[in-house]
C-alpha cells in the first residue's frame, strides 16, 4: 500500500511522527510512506489553498517533503508532482495536537488535508487526538491514537463507504478521545456536534508601538455537547467517527425553500 502523510502542525510536529508509525505498520513491508507536509504550522487553515501564489517544495529526504503552504496544497503537491505517476492508495492527516471535533471541525486544516484527497478522488481519513486533564501528565499525549490508531483504520478501510461514484467522495474524521490508550472505551460513529456556549472569539491586542491586533482565542473544549455528537461521545470515552463530504447544502430546507421560491418572479423597486 502506498501512503500519503499530511498535517497542519507542520512537518516537525510530534502527531506527525504518530501518524508515520501508524502508517508504516499500515502499509506492510512491502509498501511506502510518502510526508508531504507543511513546512510551518498551518492550523485554522480549513481548506485553504495557495491560489494566488507559489509553493515552494523542499525534498528532506527520501519520500519526505515540506511545503511552503497549507495541507490543501499538500495534497495538491503529492498529486500533482510528487506522486503523479503513481497515487497514494490511501491519504492520512494528522495525527492533529487537540481535537477537530464540533465546531473545530469548520476550522481545520487537518480536515481540510484529507477533504482534498476526497476531492481528488482519493480514500482519505483525518485524525486528532483529543486532549484534557487526563492526557497533560501522560509522557506521550498521543498514546490513545498511537495504540489504537492503525487497527481503527483497518476497521474504516474494511467497512467504510469509499465508493467513488459520489459527486462528492466521502472522507472520515477520527477523534481519539482525551484519555490515557487503556481508558479507551471503544468506537463510536457519530454526527458532527456543537459545544453549547462556546465559539471562536477574538482577543484585542495593542502593541508598544500603538498599532492594534487581535488574537484569535478557542471556547472550552470541555463544553457539553448535544448527546451522541463527535464531542460528547469523546468526552464519554469513545473514538469518534465521522462520515464528511464537501457538500455544504443544507438537503433538509431543499425541498421547502424550493417550493416557496422556485419560478418566482423578481419583484424589482420593492
């Protein structure tokens, strides 16, 4: 099997090595792990890509490369050039410092890596560990997704969805919970949550030299959300898994948005 590795902590980040384990044992002995990472932290990127400008690609060494951009343009580089005459069989991304479950999920760029890889056609899984007061005195914070990470992902490649047919090819987002490997509870799939009371802010800043700025600043990641959710089933304990596509409609307001506007006349000076 042929693997490509992607994050959006950057291509020194210790998720990145968790990531690279579990995808060697993935692809066997036989097979090959491709990095095609951010040079420099990327996170909140989303699906970000470098449109208006070029990437720079360095080689580091064999199968290894930092790109000058977003985990988007990862994917792109791998696709394009690096990997063109010969794709990856799978595409991996992560393993993300701190959960992209609820509404983290819209922020992403660990989820905007693998959602990439599913515009491109290809089999794709973003994953994040969750952390909280039980992983802060862990000497490895990864461990829940350094144990049990390879044998989920056989788990998704062996019962996922990957038909390709879709407009839009499915991809998955995996949240490992915020818990020492051996507290793991299990796997659990389930929907896209919303902490109840938390949300992105910002944070005004005002510089020695009087110029003004804002830090961007996270709600607790300890919020409660709507049980069953990515977020309340991580906070129970469980793996989550999440089946996602690049398909922002909202399928539920169709049908009676189209019947109220549908072949209605504009109404011009109103």
């Amino acid at each position: 099997m042929r693997i490509l590795i992607t994050n959006d902590d950057g291509i020194n980040a210790p998720g990145l090595e968790v990531l690279h384990q579990i995808a060697t044992e993935l692809a066997g002995p036989h097979g090959e792990v491709w990095t095609v990472a951010p040079a420099f932290e990327q996170s909140g990127v989303a699906h970000c890509i470098s449109y208006t400008h070029p990437t720079m690609i360095a080689r580091l060494s064999e199968r290894r490369y930092a790109a000058e951009g977003s985990p988007a343009d990862c994917v792109l580089a791998a696709v394009g050039d690096l990997m063109a005459d010969a794709l990856p069989d799978l595409v991996l991304s992560g393993v993300n410092r701190g959960n992209n479950a609820g509404e983290n999920a819209m922020y992403s760029g660990t989820i905007g890596g693998a959602m990439e890889a599913a515009l491109q056609g290809l089999p794709a899984i973003a994953l994040s560990q969750y952390l909280g007061p039980e992983t802060d005195d862990l000497a490895d914070p990864f461990e829940a997704a350094r144990r049990h990470g390879a044998s989920l992902i056989r788990q998704l490649l062996d019962h996922g969805d990957w038909d390709s047919d879709e407009d839009f090819r499915l991809f998955y987002n995996v949240n490992f919970p915020p818990l020492p490997a051996s507290k793991v509870r299990g796997i659990r799939v389930a929907p896209q949550g919303k902490r109840r009371g938390s949300r992105f802010g910002a944070v005004p800043y005002t510089a020695p030299n009087g110029r003004r700025f804002m830090w961007v600043a996270g709600g607790s990641q300890q919020a409660e959300a709507r049980p069953g959710s990515d977020v309340a089933v991580n906070l129970d304990g469980y793996v989550s898994v999440t089946p996602m596509r690049a398909d922002l409609t909202c399928h539920a307001s169709l049908s009676r948005l189209a019947a109220a506007l549908d072949g209605k006349p504009l109404a011009f000076g109103d």
